[in-house]
C-alpha cells in the first residue's frame, strides 16, 4: 500500500520535471503518465483480485511485487514519454495483483468487530506513501532526476517479498476452477481506457474528429460488452451481485466520486505552485506534505471511533470536510496570496476529511462481504476509486489543455470549481442513501471461523 500510494503521488510532483526534459511532448501526453497507470490498475485490479482468491493470496501477492519492481526498473531508465507510459503500464499490473491479495490476506487474521481499525491502519499505509511522497520526491529531483523517483521504491519491493514469504500464509489452490473472464478483462480495459482517451484528447483533436468518435464508440460497446459478461460468465471478473448489497453499493459510489476529485486537485496543485508562485521542486513537497500527514495522524482515530460508534455520521463528516478544503483552495489560491493563508488550511482540512474516507470507507463497503470473496470485493471497490480518479486527472487535463506554461491561472481555477462541484455529491449521497449499521458480526459474519480448518488456511 505504502509504494503504491508513493508511486502514484511522486509522479504528480515530478509532472513539472517531466514538462521540462520533454518539452515538445506537451502536457496532454505527459498526463497519460498518470492516466495510464490509473487506467491499468483499473481494469487488472478486478482480474488481481479474482486470481487471488482463487490460487492463494501470498502467490499473487508476491508476484504482483515483482511485476511492480520490474514495471519501476523499466519506468527509471526509459528514454521517451510513450516508453515511460509504457512501462508505468506493467508497474499498475503489480500493484493490481498487490492491492486486493494484501487486504484479503489480512482481514480473515482479526475478528469482525476489529476490522475498521484493521482496514484503517492497512489504508493508511498507503497515506503514509502519499505523505512521504512530496518531500520525498522533492528532495530527490534536487539532488538527482526524475528517474531516481521512479526507481527508488525497488529496493523497498524486494525487501516487502522477503517479508511476504515469511509472514503471508500459503493459502490453498482452487480445486477445478472455472476460466476467467478474459473477455470482461478485454473489454473493461478497452471501456475504461477508451473515456479516457477522449476526455484527455478531445480538446485537442477536437470532441467531433472521426477518431474521438470512434474511440467514443468503441468505448461505449466495450462498456456493454464486459456488463453482458459480468451477467452471463459462470465466474466474472466483476459480479453484479455485489451492486445488491447497499453498504457496498453506496459506499464504493460516494468514494469513487470523491476519488475523481482528489485525484483531479492533487494532480493541479503541483503544477499550479510551480507556474504561478515558482515554488521550487523542493518547496512543492514540502508544501504538499501536511495534508497527507493530518490524514496519517488521524487515521488511526478515524478506525478506532468507527469500531465504536459506526459510519454514518463519521464518513459524512469526512466527505464534507474534504469538499470544504477543496473549496477553499479554489476560493483563495491566487497569485497575490500566500501558502499558509490559502493552501496550507484547505490541504489540512482534506487530509482530516480524508482520515475518516479513507479506511473506514473501504471498511463499510465489505462489512457485508462473504470473505470468500473479499479479494474480488475489494477489488471491485478501488477499482471503482481508481476509475473515477482516472476520469478526473483526465477531465482537468482536458481543461487545461495545451494552456502556455506560465499562463494557466484561470484554467487551473475552472479545474478547482469544477472538482468541488463534483466532490460535494458524496456527503449529499451519504445523507441520503447510506444506512447506519453497528459494526458488529459484519464484515466476515458469513465467512469460516479462523481455526486451523482448512477453509480458514485458503483465506489466509
């Protein structure tokens, strides 16, 4: 969780680097450096999780670290921008086998009642990457390059295999199992892929070229292609099923939205206090790293008080307050403003939101989960995060444009307002849809006791 989450937020402060050593890529081909790797740990997250479940979670777990170092190897020594894209590609394959194996690996060791904490302390490894990420990468693109970045979380991959092989149970293999899904693997790539596509390139080739509207299209029958395959395949890789349990359903939509806008503001604001404040490498990260740290610092607590008093009110209160700090950052940011007046108390008020969205969400979605499909629950839900957090880097590029560099004042507040709009769905979702339940007998209540029985071994 920790080098997913660096990964993904180190390469948005190195997003202003990389418009500097390719400045005749543009900013719309650079952003599917970002795009690319949401678009892949989307669509490989659901077949991750499936496989997961089926031939053991530690094998998939440590073969997914390897595809991630070697996806990070090939991103640190590529040479072109559509090599890097490349290979940040194979890097979210591994982090799609990673993500849904570590939290299904997890969960079965700890009772019900534990498992906001549980799913707390797991996200917020992934919010102590992001935390880091700012300063860290910063002060590695002062003192060396981009491509340090990209290749400083191999190390830290390899060591995570060594660990894995000690501490992860084997689990057991799936006696026959039933073929996968490749169709649905196929055509939910190409349909998540393909919006991609014409959000970020329609500006540029123009939203009625013959090429927008026939990627459009194709996007569109690929999306009606894998739903058909998740209704008819005896083993999809994306159950419908799942959409029937409410606690699943509203909560993985209210996250998904406020995903798409936290990932949109997280991927401007770099590129905003580089163009318009000149803040150095060094100074975006540090910059960057409160909000990242409030959410650490109060994550913990978020799981503790969800354990205990539930999650209605608690998700509420994040969501809201992360929509209030993104509203202010697009009210005050401005050029005549200063970072502890405008930027400094929005960031902290999203990353404490974000503490009580983050895990205890993630938790409220599977509460209701059979915990033989966790891994393909989980799955589904950051599948549905990553989506939309896809769509909304590719709806401010889109915004930008190809806007001069040093010139992009008003596009970046356009970005903001828009981002808020959308952010501000998800508390109004949660006050109307969402059902408070006690977080008792939830998550695992229809899952095997943890003995030494087998089935509890194949949940390990």
């Amino acid at each position: 969780m920790l080098l997913a989450a660096f990964v993904g937020t180190a390469t948005n402060i190195a997003v202003p680097v990389l418009e500097e050593e390719f400045p005749g890529a543009g900013l719309t081909k650079i952003s599917w450096v970002i795009s690319a790797f949401n678009v892949a740990q989307v669509t490989f997250m659901l077949l991750g999780g499936r496989v997961a479940d089926r031939i053991g979670r530690r094998r998939v777990f440590i073969a997914g670290l390897g595809v991630f170092a070697f996806g990070a190897a090939l991103s640190g020594i590529a040479p072109t921008v559509d090599l890097i894209i490349a290979a940040r590609i194979v890097q979210a394959i591994g982090v799609a086998m990673m993500i849904p194996a570590s939290l299904a690996a997890v969960l079965p060791e700890f009772p019900p009642e534990r498992h906001g904490s549980v799913v707390s302390l797991w996200s917020s490894m992934g919010v102590l990457g992001a935390a880091s990420a700012p300063t860290v990468a910063a002060v590695l693109l002062e003192v060396s390059s981009w491509r340090i970045v990209f290749l400083a979380a191999i190390p830290v991959a390899l060591l995570a295999i060594i660990g894995a092989r000690k501490v992860i149970s084997p689990g057991q293999v799936v006696e026959d199992p039933q073929p996968l899904d490749l169709l649905g693997a196929a055509t939910g790539t190409l349909a998540v892929g393909g919006i991609t596509f014409v959000i970020v390139q329609g500006r540029a080739w123009g939203f009625t070229d013959p090429r927008i509207l026939a990627i459009g299209i194709a996007a569109v029958v690929s999306g009606a292609a894998f739903v058909r395959s998740s209704l008819s395949h005896s083993e999809p890789l994306f159950d419908l099923e799942l959409l029937k349990i409410p606690s699943f359903r509203v909560v993985t939509l209210a996250s998904a939205i406020l995903s798409t806008s936290t990932s949109a503001t997280w991927f401007l604001y770099p590129l905003f206090m580089s163009d318009v404040w000149g803040y150095s490498n060094l100074q975006i990260g540090l910059a960057m790293t409160p909000g990242p740290a409030a959410l650490v610092l109060f994550a913990p607590l978020a799981g503790r008080l969800v354990d205990r008093y539930g999650y209605r009110e608690l998700l509420i209160m994040g969501a809201t307050m992360a929509t209030i700090g993104t509203a202010w950052m697009a009210w005050r940011l401005r050029p005549d403003e200063t970072y502890f007046t405008a930027f400094f108390p929005g960031t902290c008020a999203i990353g404490f939101g974000m503490a009580f969205m983050l895990g205890p969400a993630n938790a409220a979605a599977l509460r209701s989960i059979p915990g033989a499909q966790l891994g393909s629950a989980n799955a589904a839900y950051n599948m549905a995060r990553m989506a939309c957090s896809t769509f909304g880097v590719a709806i401010t590029t889109a915004i930008i444009g190809n806007a001069v560099v040093g010139e992009r004042l008003d596009e970046f507040r356009i970005g903001w307002w828009t981002m808020t709009a959308i952010m501000a769905i998800s508390p109004i979702l949660l006050v109307l849809r969402f059902r408070d339940e006690r977080p008792v007998g939830g998550l695992q209540s229809q899952a095997p006791t943890q003995d030494t029985s087998a089935s509890a071994k194949e949940a390990n």
